[in-house]
C-alpha cells in the first residue's frame, strides 16, 4: 500500500487516505430564573436583568480522524 494523504492507517481498512475532523459543541448559558426573581424582589422590574448573571457558556472540542475509504471514525 502506498501513503497518499497521511502517515495515519485506517483500523478497519487498512486506507492511507485519513483525515482529521474536529467538531464542536456549544452550550449557551441561559437565563437563570431563581436569580431574576431575587433580583425582582430586591430591586423591582429592573432586577429581572440579574437572571443574566453568573450564566456562563461553554464549549466542547472533539477531534477525531476519518477514513476517506470506509467512513470509519476512529482517535488516533
């Protein structure tokens, strides 16, 4: 067999033609309920905004190789 994209072997096939794929996820932070009623008790309609605090987003990256023969997706 002969290497054509990579120096990363197929498990499955035994393919040369691997490539790396990174996906992401992504998670929004919302809006925290309990914190804006608090902030509504203790401050009026404008404490409503205190339901944004503290919420934060994160992401997640997962990086994995793909063989362009078999379609099996394997880490490396």
């Amino acid at each position: 067999m002969s290497k054509k994209n990579s120096s990363v072997c197929c498990p499955k096939c035994g393919s040369y033609s691997c490539h790396p794929i990174t996906e992401t996820d992504f998670k929004d932070g919302g809006y925290g309920v309990l914190s804006g009623l608090c902030g509504y008790l203790i401050l009026g309609p404008v404490g409503l905004i205190c339901g944004l605090c503290g919420h934060k987003s994160s992401y997640k990256q997962r990086t994995f190789w793909i063989c362009g023969s078999c379609g099996k997706r394997f880490k490396w």
